[in-house]
C-alpha cells in the first residue's frame, strides 16, 4: 500500500524549454510508482518525457517570457482539467519564482507549501543570494555588481582574474542570445563587453571571485523543509563528474554524508524561514577548507532522485506526504547510493556501483524513455557540432567559457589554469 495519499494527483509546471530535463522524468517517476497520478505542464515535444508510463496526461505549457497573469490562466485552465486540488511543482527557477508570485491566485485548486512572501526569487537572484549569505554569515565567494562597463572592468581587476561572471536572473534571459547564465571570463575587456548585453540578458551583471574546482571541492545539497521548517528527505552529495567540465550539470554524483554541509543547509533555510523543495550548490575553498554557497534552487535539483532512501522516500515524495498532511517515515539513508547522467557519461552508466546506482534516463519499469533518448540525443549532437563548426568560421565578438573550461591566461601573476567540474542546468 501506498505512503501517498494517491487520491490527490500532483501538477509538473516547467516554464523552462529544455527536453533533456531529467529531473522532470525523475518527478514523474516518483510520484506514478506510488500510485500518483501525475500531470506535465511543459513543452514536452520530442522531449523522452513524454514516453513515459507514468505521465497521465500532457498539458501545453505558458508561452516563452509569460506574464504572470498567463502563467496563472494556464494553471487554472489545468486545475479545471483536473478537476480536484492537486499538489504542484514547479521543476525550474522560472516556475517557482512564479508560483511564489501567485500562490494567493492559485488556491484552492493547488496545494503548496507555505512560503514566506516573494523568497523563492530572492534566493534564485543570483545578486540578492550573495546579500542574504552576507547578512546570515553564510560562506559565498566575494561578489561585486557593477553600474557601468569601467566598474565591470574594475571589478574583474580587484576580484583576481579569472573572474565568474554571473547573470542575476538567469531565467529572463531570452533563448537565441548565445549568452550562458555563468561563465569564466579571462580580462577585464571581456567584463566590461558582457556588461554591455545587460539589457539583451534581462538582468544585472554580477562578478565572482574564482574559486579553483579540484577534488572533493564540489557538493550540493537537496531537501525538504516541511510545514515546521524541520529538513526531510534528501542529504548531501559529491559531484563526481559534471558538464561542462568544472561548470555544470552533474552528470555523476554521490550521496555521501558531511555534517558541515548539511549543518549549513539546515542553518540557511532554517534562517530564511524556506518551506518547500530546495537545492543548494557548494564548492569547499582549498584554501580555507570552508564551503561557499554558490546556488540556491527553490525546486528540485536534476539529480534529487540519488537521495531515494531505503523506504522509498525522496523529497518529491516528501512534498506530497507533507501537504496531503500524511506522515513521513523516518529517514533510511542509503549513502554511497550513485547518479548518473547517461547520454553525458556513458561509459560510466555501463559500470556497476557497490553502494547502488540509479541513472536518470533508464528505468527497467520505464522502458521507453530511455531508448527515445538516443535518437533525441543524437539528433541534437549533430546540431552542436555544426554550429560549432559554423563558429569557428565566425568567430564570436566576445569571448565567453563555461565555468571550468580553459581561458586564455589573463595578464596578471594570479592567473589560474581552469580544469575540472561544474555548474550550469540545473539542475
């Protein structure tokens, strides 16, 4: 017998249009096992999604760049559909800053946890996270935001060069720009020409001091902070492997217990007042051996399925039990339990792991996503490929790397070399 209470179906919102999402496969997953039945709003065309067994029914999502009034039309129009409150999730940055917006709008057809005022935007502003870990005296990397192009050649100068450059909101920016929400710059030049795109990007412009990735600097943490604020499900893992290299999506992780982080999880959201599905991102300073938040994600994280406990629990779950006012079983951890991204790490999906591995596209009770994935993945890595080579005829007027790729070495004696792991999707 289900822990869920499977009368009250759940709603995947997911304004974003990306259809490698695996996390949203993990949600469907999840939630249809236990008996659930699950709902997607999301552009799911082509997309191995839709595949799935588990999907009850597909709905069209908001148009790209929806006012918040469409946002609510579209939820209403699905909450009419369904016919009955259903617990909603959103599965990316730009649906939970506009369900925190509307929650008032969209009850009773929906159940959501009771988050105070507008806090899902202001921890997913990538500028107003670095003024909350100031005042809380949570680890972040130095952050300066620039008002002009000399500040911003300023900024990259007094930080140390190489410099992450970040986009505050990273989910206005518009799709078809070439811009990518956080990248390395190698000089001052480089800030001063990506601070001249603010208006293209949406957002403000912040600059990072670069903390060097390296082994076992990487973590994050996922979780469920319930209707008391207490943390359920979830824990904190290291990100093995990710892409692009040293800047990305994890793409292998590894639940692996460390008080330190999940003391400073527990801290910040208990701090915040945060109820709901959170991911954070950390990377340990090799030098002063502290975690610095990097991200905090009011929604699931890609890979929140590597923390399903012994008994089936995982934050998904956590969230439904917890607003359909069912009680959670006691936490059955299972760490050394691994995750993999398969069509970014192939050869490492073929291997077994001792502590238990889960991947994100291959499901032996889901067959069909997984095999529709290959063509997908196929077709796409072709259209990469191509406009890579296009862009090596043209180059581009600015120079932008994804955090963690090789950049030319700036003129400075702390120029560091770029190698290894993370930061990008979303997760």
């Amino acid at each position: 017998m289900s822990l869920l209470d499977t009368r009250v179906p759940a709603v995947l919102l997911r304004i974003d249009r990306n259809p490698f999402h695996h996390g949203t496969l993990g949600a469907v997953r999840s939630l249809g096992r236990a008996g659930v039945e699950v709902h997607v709003v999301a552009d799911s065309t082509g997309s191995p999604v839709q595949r799935s067994r588990f999907v009850s029914r597909l709905h069209p999502p908001p148009p790209p760049g929806a006012s918040p009034g469409e946002i609510a039309t579209a939820l209403h129009r699905v909450a009419g559909r369904v016919s009955r409150p259903a617990v909603l999730i959103p599965m990316d940055d730009a649906s939970a800053v506009a369900v925190g917006h509307l929650r008032e709008r969209l009850t009773p057809g929906y159940l959501l946890p009771q988050q105070p005022g507008p806090l899902a935007e202001r921890v997913a502003d990538k500028a107003e996270l670095a003024a909350v870990c100031e005042r809380l005296g949570v680890p972040h990397p130095m952050t300066l935001i620039p008002d002009s192009p000399a500040q911003a050649a300023a900024a990259a100068w007094r930080l140390g060069l190489p410099v992450v450059a970040k986009w505050s909101r990273p989910w206005l920016m518009p799709a078809g720009t070439g811009l990518r929400s956080t990248v390395v710059l190698g000089s001052a030049q480089e800030a001063q020409a990506l601070y001249l795109r603010s208006a293209e990007a949406g957002s403000r412009l912040l600059l990072q001091a670069f903390l060097p990735p390296g082994r076992d600097r990487d973590w994050f943490f996922h979780g469920y902070a319930d209707r008391s604020g207490a943390v359920r499900a979830g824990g904190p893992g290291r990100k093995q492997r990710a892409w692009p290299r040293g800047a990305g999506l994890t793409t292998v992780g590894r639940w692996t217990p460390n008080p330190q982080v999940q003391a400073l999880a527990e801290r910040l959201t208990g701090e915040l007042g945060y109820r709901g599905i959170f991911d954070l991102d950390f990377r340990r300073d090799g030098a002063t051996g502290r975690y610095h938040l990097l991200d905090f994600n009011p929604r699931p994280g890609a890979q929140f399925r590597l923390f399903t406990d012994a008994s089936g629990l995982d934050v998904v779950r956590a969230l439904h039990l917890d607003l359909t006012h069912r009680p959670l079983p006691d936490p059955a951890p299972r760490p050394g339990r691994s995750f993999v991204v398969e069509n970014y790490a192939p050869l490492t999906a073929l291997r077994t792991r001792p502590g238990g591995r889960e991947l994100a596209w291959h499901a032996r009770d889901d067959l069909a996503p997984g095999l529709a994935l290959w063509a997908l993945w196929s077709r796409h890595a072709a259209a990469r490929l191509l406009d890579r080579a296009r862009g090596a005829v043209r180059p581009p007027a600015v120079a932008q790397f994804p955090l963690g790729a090789a950049v030319p070495s700036p003129p400075t004696d702390s120029a560091s070399p770029l190698t290894d792991d993370e930061k990008a999707s979303s997760c």
